[in-house]
C-alpha cells in the first residue's frame, strides 16, 4: 500500500491559530484502510503520532511535530434509525460539527442545536467533549466507532463508555483509539434550551418565550458572529480557559480573595454569577468574568492578543504571532489571575510538540 506521506509541513496551515512549527511527516487519511496503512507505517518507524481534526483546539509549539500528523478527513452524514421516537444519525470524524448540527436541525431534530457555529470536526468535538450554551455533545451522543491501534481492531463505545467529563473524555490525550464517526441519538420534539444568560437575553429582547428549534440555532450563531472573530480573518483555537466547577468550600476560598482584591461591587457580582449558572454538584463561575475583573481584556505579549470582545478568545494579530508568544502571554494570565483570586486556570485547547520542560516553564506559578 503506498501512502501519500508529505515531509515538513507547516502546522500553522491546518489549525485556526496559524502558528506553530512543521510536521516532520504529515498525510490526510479518508477511509479506514489508509488509516490502518499511516499507523503501520508510523509504527514501524517507531515515531509519535498525532491526529488533527479541523485544527481548531490546539497550540502547535513553534518547533512543530517530531513525528507524523494524521489529519483525518473520513466524511458522510447519514440516517441510520428513524421511527418518530428513537432517532440515530451517524457522521464521519472529518464532517464539520457545524454541518452534523445543521443536518439535524435542517431535519427538525432536536437535541445538538446550542451548539451550532462550534468551529472543528466531529471527532475533535468527542474528544473534548464540546459544550456550549448549557449543552455539552456527549448528551447527544449514542455510540462512537473507533480504530483500535494496538490490536487493529475496529471497535464500538458506547456513551456511558466513553468517561465522557467536563471537556474530557476517554479518548483525550489517548494515542491508542482514533475516532471513525460517531452515531448521534436526538429527537423529533424537544423543548428550547434558552436558560444560559445571552439566549434569555436574546430571546427577552425580542418577546420570544418558545422559541422553535430553528430559532436557537439563528440565536447562537448571531450571538457567537458578534462576540468572536473569525478564524479566517483573526486566528484563534476557541475558548482558551476551562470555567471554574468548584465546590463549595472552593468558591468560599475564591470568594476570600476576590473580597482582599476586589471592591465590594465585584464581590456582590461573584455572588450573583454563583446562582446565575446553575450545574449539578458545582458552583461554575465563567472564567471569562475573572479574565475581565482582573483587567486582561486586550493584554498582549508580541502578536499575541487577549480579545477585547471576549477575553477568553486568544488571538494572533495579523498571524504573525509565534507560539512562544502565545504561551507567554499564557503565563502571564494565568499569574494575575492566580495574585488576584488563587484560581489556577487550566487550558481548553491541547498543546503540540511542547517538551515537558517548555510546559512546566509556561505554566510556573
């Protein structure tokens, strides 16, 4: 079987950032058997291997990859079970999530609409387990089919298989299952998710106590067009922070230093935010408030940016930014954040081709 390999390929073309070093090896797979063949060969090549998506969650150091990208490109969306009840559709790891998420509400299902104009694949959405607007998509999720590396088997997960978790999974920093597609399970009534604060708003705004499902999803794409850029125009990989779940001796500790550094209005604010986002068995807080309280909106180190819009967004101006920039400016948020109220801020977007050394030095406290 001969693979289309490719040797020193810039990273920075094939994620939404458009930064970071070359591929040593690189190929684009479109079905199972040339998968199979690009982890042979890696495998006897004895090198790491590293699967991209859509790019759109990742920082790629300014070295690049030492060993071989995969970017997985296996398409199809379709209907697999329909009965009025039950409904299961399956979609390729390569499909755009946005397009499986316009496929089903074009088909009037319900189920997967908050989380429309999500930029990625579908396969990149399951690992990070991708939420947004109060819905996360392993709620959707009814099985996902795998290839398994170290037997070369194909296999099945099942939800409840899968340690799906906030923004985690069990495929997350895991080499040995690579996604193929995901069957997704969602509905033909549903009611409108609209109690995240800007839908209550949008829809408050307009008059609109029962939106239809189309209606959430023209919402959300309106709401995420006016806070965040595009990536086409403003390189960007998507929320950059996790929010804060914290228990409630947690939030008391926050609630602690933001009382010795704040004024009193934006501790009045925190206790408001904590009854504003409820979640079982948590007290989220939206890290985007603390970034904005401790006055990183716009903060930059080289051409890397933190957006004015909205301060969970980093940006690269003009695409000129390095990736040392971008962690750099990394450590520096993360510092005033952890002075001002003791949070230690963890990553949404993966990092590639750091070495543990570059990590522990970005991430010093």
């Amino acid at each position: 079987m001969s693979l289309n390999l490719q040797e020193n390929v810039p990273l920075k073309n094939y994620t939404t950032f458009h930064l970071g070093g070359p591929a040593r090896y690189f190929i684009i797979v479109e079905n199972v058997e040339d998968l199979r063949g690009a982890v042979s060969w890696v495998k006897e090549k004895s090198l790491p291997i590293f699967i991209l998506g859509g790019g759109s969650n990742l920082v790629v150091s300014d070295a690049g990859f030492p060993g071989l990208v995969i970017q997985v490109k296996i398409f199809g969306l379709e209907t697999v079970h329909d009965d009025n009840e039950k409904i299961l559709f399956k979609a390729g790891a390569g499909v755009k999530l946005d397009d499986a998420i316009n496929y089903a509400v074009s088909h009037h299902w319900w189920g997967l609409e908050n989380l429309s104009s999500i930029y990625g694949t579908v396969g990149g959405a399951i690992v990070q387990n991708a939420g947004a607007y109060g819905a996360e998509i392993s709620a959707s999720v009814n099985r996902i089919a795998v290839y398994d590396r170290e037997v070369d088997e194909i296999k099945e997960f099942f939800r409840d298989d899968c340690r799906f978790g906030y923004r985690s999974s069990l495929f997350q920093k895991n080499e040995r299952y690579l996604i193929l597609n995901a069957i997704f399970e969602v509905k033909q009534t549903g009611l409108a998710n609209i109690n995240y604060p800007d839908l209550a708003k949008y829809f408050g705004d307009r008059n609109i106590i029962a939106p239809e499902l189309s209606d959430v999803r023209t919402a959300i794409i309106s709401i995420r067009q006016a806070k965040l850029p595009e990536p086409e125009i403003l390189g960007s990989a998507g929320s950059f922070f996790k929010n804060l779940l914290l228990t409630s001796e947690e939030y008391e500790q926050l609630k602690a230093k933001v009382t010795a550094h704040f004024p009193p209005d934006v501790v009045a604010k925190l206790e408001e935010i904590k009854n504003k986002f409820p979640i079982a068995d948590a007290i989220k807080i939206p890290t985007a408030w603390l970034l904005d309280v401790c006055g990183l909106k716009g903060e930059r180190v080289g051409s890397a940016v933190v957006y004015e819009r909205q301060p969970l967004i980093l940006t690269n101006e003009n695409n000129s930014a390095t990736a040392a920039d971008l962690m750099n400016l990394v450590k520096k948020i993360r510092q005033t954040v952890f002075s001002k109220t003791g949070v230690k801020l963890e990553l949404e977007p993966e990092l590639v081709g750091f070495s543990q050394e570059e990590i522990d030095r970005y991430f010093e406290l």
